[in-house]
C-alpha cells in the first residue's frame, strides 16, 4: 500500500510551515532514517526524516511552498512492488481522516490522494480564509482586506480585536466592494526598491511584536552598572584559558546571563508569565537569550541557568547561538523560556528598551559599557557604565517587584564574585 507523507507538527503550536526544500527526488529510493526534506517553522529550519523505506513516488508539495497545514500531504512513498499508476487508484482522504490517521511522525501507512483532487484542495486552501461573522462586517465596514490580516484566534481564525489591530496602524487594503481609487500609491523614489518577501519567521515575529505593544501594559526601570571590576574578573578568568581555545573564553553577556538567574532565584515573582486566569511563578529559572539570524530574532533557552557556572553557561550560549544563525535549533530549544536578555552593547548601542516576549513578564535590554564620570565616596572618578533597562509586564509584575529584581541584578554585576561563591 503506498505511503503517505504528511506535514509535521514540529512544535506544539504550530498549524502550517514552509516546505523549504526536497532533499529527495521523485524516483529515488528511500530507507527508514533518510532526510526526506526541510520545514521552515516559525523559528527554525527542521530535517523530516523517512519513517517507512520505498521509492518516492510522487512530490506532492514542491519546495517554496509556504503555509502547508499541518498533517497535509506533501509525497507518496511506493513499497516493493508498487509503481506510480497505484498513487492514484485510492480515493482521497478528507481532511478530517487526514488529522486521525496523522501521527508526531512525518510518514502514515494509508491509502493516497489523487493529484488531481489535491490540486484543488490546495487551491481552496489559498482562498480561504477563517474569519468570525463579526470580523468579516467590521473588515468589509473600514475597507481592510481579511486576507492581509493575520487571525490570532484558535487555529489563526481572525476575529474582532485583529481588524481592529489592523485598522489601528491603518493597514492599506481593499475589499470586494471597495474602489480601486482607495489603493494608496507607493512611492518608489528614483532609485526604485528592492523587495524581500517576508519569511514565515519573519511574519510570526510581526505578529507577535504587534500584539505584545499593543496588548501588553508595559513599563520601564533603568539603572546604571558599574563594571570595572567584572572587566578585571573577566580578563583573569580568559587568561587562564589555554591559547586558541575559544569555546569557554567568558564574555560580558555571559556574566549577565548569570546574574539575570541569580537574581530571579533571588525575586521569583519576577520570574513570572501571565494568564487570563492566573498569573504562574515559573519553578526553574530558565533564561532567553536574544540572537540575531538572517531572519529576525530567535531566543534560545539556557535551561536552569541559576544552577550552571559561567564556563557553562558560555558554551552553551554559544552553541545555541551558532545553531540559531543556521536554522538547526530545536523547538525546545528555544520555546519555554521564563525570562529573556537582550544584549546590543557589543553594536555600541548606549541604551535602549526592549518589546516583552509574551507570555513571559520581562525582558532585560542591555547596553555597552562605557566610561563615564561618577562620584565614589564624594569624590570624582571614572567608571566603566553599564545601562540595563528592564520592560515590565504591569499585569504580572508590579513596579516594587521589578525595582527589587534590578536591585539584585546590579548588585551582583558590580560584585561579580558573588557569583561564584
């Protein structure tokens, strides 16, 4: 019986990818553990391996293909004996036993879907859209097209507050009955533009920003760190580093990783996310750390920070990191986090506040460090400043709480020793 090969679910929350690309060609044999293709989730790049041995029959999905459901079909694998004539000689499944029949693996032994009918499955999916009555008449009323508005309902269904999120930051748009005079004219300028279409992560994280600022009380604390004798800890502990072994050489954000756990064993109820129901003060104190790719922001997790030194936390940083950049993490590696850092001191950024990561509390935004005129004991001197600005959920978190955090964050970066003790 051929073999179908389903759209994954590669993280508990996703509902469709992109099939990025086919490692494996129409024609080419298949044995159980072979790389069939590559997902693009919303933060990552995911191998789908080969459950079942065969021959790939028929490429049902072609690579490039964004927003594919989850549990859709996107090849035919044939068994011994079978050939291409058998792919369409069993009726299609509906969807409905295409979510029973679907497993957490990417390949189901069930009968296949005439490429025909799949074509024009494919084709409705790309006209459709799941809106709420009440949407679509507030949509059609202000003239935003449905179908440029991302759903934040169950299943990506748009319902009322995401048109009125798209009327609030004027989302250019027509509808079936609107004028084509209401199209507002790009300027192009004489030089033109070139466009980037927006990558599935990309559209995830507008989503997400969008809906944090404009649903998120936030507020903000700022202090001042003097890191001299961090920078003087710091060297000591590099320098005991063998000469050409970078894979535990400690850096500044390193010592903030640690201090940030530290600190929220120190004030668990910062260490909180928010609930219509309840707000949840997280057991483990595990960190997100901000890391820039091709793509957008992606936030690998350092599970359990308060109980890692910093040798360890700074090569698991960097691995983390590097795997990032490619697109290689995995989905538990970088969701589930219960507080998250970012760190643009080392682009010389002076200062500046970060957007909330939602369902987390808070976000620290850290800035470089540099030598400024302080006063120490009534007299004049220079330090080297550090400015961290902390962004604040209001609903989880109250100012006294986040005040306290900082307190203890501060004083552990401007005595560094206290974290190694």
């Amino acid at each position: 019986m051929p073999v179908q090969v389903l759209m994954p679910a590669l993280s508990p929350t996703m509902t469709e990818g992109k099939l990025a690309n086919w490692l494996k060609s129409e024609g080419d044999v298949v044995e159980s553990g072979d790389i069939l293709c590559e997902i693009e989730t919303d933060k990552a790049t995911m191998e789908v391996e080969a459950v079942e041995e065969g021959t790939l029959g028929k490429i049902i999905v072609t690579a490039g293909t964004e927003g594919v459901p989850v549990n859709s079909l996107i090849a035919i694998i044939l068994e011994e004996g079978e050939n291409a004539a058998d792919i369409s000689v069993a009726p299609a499944l509906t969807p409905i036993e295409n979510m029973e029949l679907a497993s957490s693996n990417s390949v189901a032994s069930v009968a296949s879907i005439p490429s025909a009918l799949v074509q024009a499955d494919t084709e409705l999916k790309k006209t459709r859209v799941f809106a709420s009555p009440l949407a679509r008449r507030i949509a059609e009323q202000a003239g935003v097209n449905i179908y440029d508005v991302n759903g934040s309902g169950p299943n990506g269904r748009i319902v009322k507050r995401d048109i009125e999120a798209a009327i609030a930051v004027s989302v250019p748009a027509i509808n079936s009955t609107a004028s084509l005079a209401q199209t507002p004219s790009i300027v192009e300028g004489s030089g033109g533009y070139t466009e980037i279409p927006n990558s599935t992560m990309r559209k995830v994280i507008a989503s997400r920003l969008l809906e944090s600022k404009q649903t998120v009380p936030h507020f903000y604390l700022t202090v001042d760190c003097q890191i001299d004798a961090l920078l003087s800890m710091r060297k000591t502990m590099n320098a005991a580093v063998p000469e050409g072994d970078n894979s535990y050489k400690i850096s500044v954000n390193d010592f903030v990783i640690r201090a940030v756990a530290l600190a929220l064993r120190q004030v668990p109820e910062a260490n909180a996310i928010w609930t219509d129901t309840a707000i949840r003060l997280l057991n483990d104190v595990d960190v997100s750390v901000a890391v820039a790719t091709p793509n957008g922001l992606i936030t690998p997790v350092v599970r359990r920070a308060d109980e890692k030194g910093l040798a360890s936390i700074s090569g698991e940083v960097k691995n983390l990191a590097a795997r990032g950049r490619d697109g290689k993490l995995m989905p538990e590696e970088y969701q589930g986090g219960g507080f998250t850092i970012s760190n643009l001191g080392m682009f010389g950024v002076k200062d500046f506040v970060a957007i909330i990561n939602p369902p987390q509390s808070c976000i620290l935004a850290v800035g470089a460090g540099e030598q400024r005129p302080v006063v120490k004991d009534g007299v004049l001197a220079i330090a080297t400043v550090m400015c961290c600005t902390l962004s604040v959920d209001h609903r989880s978190v109250d100012g006294a709480i986040g005040a306290k955090f900082l307190a203890a964050f501060k004083q552990m970066i401007e005595e560094p020793l206290t974290m190694i003790l």
